[in-house]
C-alpha cells in the first residue's frame, strides 16, 4: 500500500542572483535542520545568473525532488517579483527565508521556531539574532547581546525597543501570503514602492498587524555583508530615501491608524536624505531628484494624509518637505548637475 507523506509544515524560500559560491553551504544548512515535520525549500531563481549556480540548484534538486521546489525565470524581473512567486505557492502554516549567500548555523533553530509558534498563537514571527561576518573576516552580532528574549508588540516597535531582525533569523506564521498576495506590493513591482517590501524589516512591520514578535537572542545562522550586496551598494542619501518611501508605504499597509508615526519616521528619513547628498557618492544626481520629487509629492498630498489644519506640528512638517526638496535642487545646482 502506498501512502501520501504528510504536507510540509513550513517553507523555506531561497532567492538565487549570481550565488554560485555560497548556495552549496546555504541548502546544506537547510538539509542539516533536525525536525520532527516535513519542510519544503522553494529556490526561486532570477534569471540574472552568470555563474554555475543554476546548475548547483538542479544538482540538489535532483538528490531531493521531494523536499526541494525550483522556480527558474525565462527573464530577469527583479528581486521582488521573484520572492513573490515564491511566496504564492507557499501554502504552508509557517514560512521563512534564507539569501543564498546566507546559512544557519542552528541545526534546530526551524523545530525551535516552530514549536514555540504552535504554543503561542498570538505571536505571528519568531525571531532570533545572527551573526555578521564581513568580507574582511570581521564578526560582530546583529542585534546587541543586552537585548531581551521575549515577546514584542507594536508599540515596541513605534518606541524603537523591538529589535529589527536580519532574514537568516525570522520565521514567519503565514497569516499574510497564504491565501493571496496584498495588493500593495503586487502593484509596487516596477515602481519606486519596490524597495519597500524587498527586505528583512518590512516583513516584521507587516506581521506586527496581527500579532506579537519573539525575539531568541542566539544565534541562528550567518549573515555575510558583501559590498555586491543591494543594499550595501547605496548611499547614505539613496538609504535614507527609500526608507521615507517606504514608510509612506507602510502608512498605507496600516490603512493610516498610525499616520502620525510613519509620516514624522519619512520626514526625518528625508532630512537625512538631504543632510547626506553633500557627500553623496551617487552618479545620477538628476535621476535622485526626480525620486525625491515623487517622494515629497505623496507626503503633500492631503487627500491621502491627514490634512495639515488639523494638527500644527504635522502643517509644518508639511510646509518642510517643500524646503527640503527647494534645499537639494540648490546643492545640486551649485554643482551643476541641474539647471
């Protein structure tokens, strides 16, 4: 008689880009997990790889066609639209990620995540911290050894007392993806809004709409910063921009509730911004004035906001926005890199 395995109880999504020197120790890391449930590890691969690494998935995925799923593109649609597909097929109670250059050190660190996850329903991610180690050998924790282990809320977060984890160490309950992709990040693809949803810290602000963190402070795995990395590539003023973007988009995520917080955390992102531009190592200075010009454009807009009669304070940071933007055009003439 034959029988059906059980389904997987999680999923482990692993985007693939140019990784062909560390993908072997990231899936190794995933076979060496000590579980007492079926896992399935989707690799989803963007088309942007010009190494052998595509070649190692499928080398793996032949030893293990039942616990690993490959998804390979016929083009290059970038980092999002690829861990979204991923994300549509896992209909798993539980999912979580690792970046192929990434791996976990904790062989139970999934069986940790998930028996806690299964006796605390009001908690939606399980986290724990990771360790950085740079290209030039050095090692550092993630989040600092004084941090408590337990249980964060939203407020946690609005007070800067939750720690912001790094992917190698979240575990998520699927109360967001498992039925469908929010529009908000499937209408963000190929927008400025992309860069919102495409990193460790937008997973933890989405989940704490439903619910409570954990955080463990050991380590789960390695998290190497690479200077090929997307986001150690940029500059302080492009960080700082992005990051006024996305709270904006966070604002809309949290249907406005907390509008006072994300619209005061995206103007101080744009202070940055323009406080950063004077030694700005970016090429295309024009191209990041456009950018900041459609930042500063959703921040006025009063349709979407609160509008500024009803708050003073919230009118002149509004006011301000227009003198930030009117600050970073005259520094960039003054170089000459627009009339």
């Amino acid at each position: 008689m034959i029988t059906t395995p059980p389904p997987p109880i999680i999923s482990i999504i692993m985007s693939n880009y140019n990784q062909g020197h560390f993908i072997r120790q990231a899936i190794d890391s995933v076979l060496s997990q000590k579980t007492t449930f079926p896992w399935q590890l989707i690799i989803t691969d963007d088309n942007s790889t010009k190494d052998n690494s595509k070649d190692i998935i499928k080398e793996y995925q032949k030893q293990h066609p039942d616990r690993i799923l490959c998804i390979f593109s016929d083009k290059n649609t970038g980092y999002l639209s690829n861990i979204l597909r991923a994300k549509s097929i896992a209909k798993t109670t539980y999912f979580t990620l690792l970046d192929a250059d990434d791996y976990w050190t904790d062989c139970d660190y999934l069986q940790k995540a998930v028996d806690y996850l299964n006796e605390n329903l009001d908690v939606v991610a399980y986290t724990q911290n990771v360790l950085c180690i740079k290209e030039n050998g050095d090692k550092f924790p993630f989040i600092g050894k004084k941090k408590e282990s337990k249980k964060y809320n939203i407020e946690d977060y609005f007070t800067d007392r939750m720690p912001i984890t790094q992917t190698t160490g979240q575990v998520f309950r699927n109360v967001i993806f498992q039925n469908a992709i929010p529009e908000i990040m499937l209408k963000s693809v190929g927008t400025i809004h992309e860069r919102s949803f495409e990193g460790d810290v937008d997973r933890l602000i989405m989940h704490l709409k439903f619910g409570d963190i954990y955080f463990a402070n050991e380590y789960s795995g390695v998290y190497r910063i690479l200077s090929t990395g997307i986001w150690n590539k940029l500059s302080k003023a492009e960080a700082a921009m992005i990051s006024a973007q996305a709270y904006i988009d966070y604002n809309e995520y949290f249907d406005y509730v907390y509008q006072h917080f994300f619209i005061n955390k995206a103007y101080i992102s744009l202070k940055e911004s323009i406080q950063a531009i004077e030694t700005s190592s970016m090429l295309d200075y024009a191209s990041f004035e456009e950018y900041l010009k459609s930042v500063v454009r959703e921040c006025i807009n009063k349709n979407t906001y609160i509008k500024p009669t009803q708050n003073e304070a919230m009118s002149k940071k509004y006011q301000f926005y227009f003198k930030l933007y009117n600050s970073l055009h005259r520094k960039l003439k003054r170089k000459g890199y627009v009339s």
